[in-house]
C-alpha cells in the first residue's frame, strides 16, 4: 500500500482487521450464495435478509479490492480472496517473488481493505 493512501485513510485496528481478514475469507460463500439465492423463485424473509447482506457485503469488498493502489497488492489480494485460490497458489503464481514476500502483499491488501471498509463504516 503506498503512503499516499495510507496518509488519507483511518488505521484499521486489530480487531477490524480481523474483521475484514473473516469478510474476505466469506467472500466466496456469499457470492455463490449470491447466485443461487437470485435464481430462486420464492425466498424466506431470512433468506430475502441474507440476499441483501451478501450483496452488500460483496459489492463492498470488489469495490474495496479494486481500491488498492499497488497493482501487485491488488492482484494478489483479488487472486487470493475473490477468486477464492490459496496461499500455495498465490505463491506459485509469484513463483518469482519468495513466500514471505507474498504474504506480505496478502497481509497489505488486508490492511487496505480493512481500511477502507472502516472508512466507510463498514467495519
């Protein structure tokens, strides 16, 4: 993350960035859930709720992921997160790069969307 976006947006605490570390780690569930609860006919009021909730929720993190200003932080975490790959992936697709660095990029697009998401009130 560079500095510039670091100067303009709120530090994340632990907790909020465990926060968001558990909504991206969601991501996939709620963006299936997503679709198979829009190709339903007839929803329950709960599963209605939920409906909205994960469209907000995942709207919320693509625009967040989008966000992040350095490229390589924003792939990784796309790559990662919603796509749903797992670290090993991600390292094999940075074969280039060594393990630490690539969960560093992990951990820093965490931290962007984390605090993005407090920025907005989200979190």
């Amino acid at each position: 993350m560079g500095v510039e976006q670091m100067q303009w947006l709120p530090e994340a605490t632990e907790a909020e960035f465990q926060a968001a570390k558990s909504l991206l780690r969601r991501y996939k569930y709620m963006s299936r859930a997503l679709i198979g609860l829009k190709q339903m006919d007839v929803l329950t009021t709960k599963q209605q709720c939920k409906l909205k909730e994960y469209a907000d929720k995942t709207a919320n993190i693509e625009l967040a992921i989008s966000l992040i200003l350095d490229p390589e932080v924003r792939d990784i975490t796309d790559h990662v997160f919603l796509q749903g790959n797992n670290r090993q992936t991600a390292i094999r697709k940075l074969r280039w790069h060594t393990e630490r660095t690539v969960d560093r990029r992990i951990r820093r697009g965490v931290i962007s969307v984390a605090n993005t998401l407090k920025d907005w009130g989200i979190i």
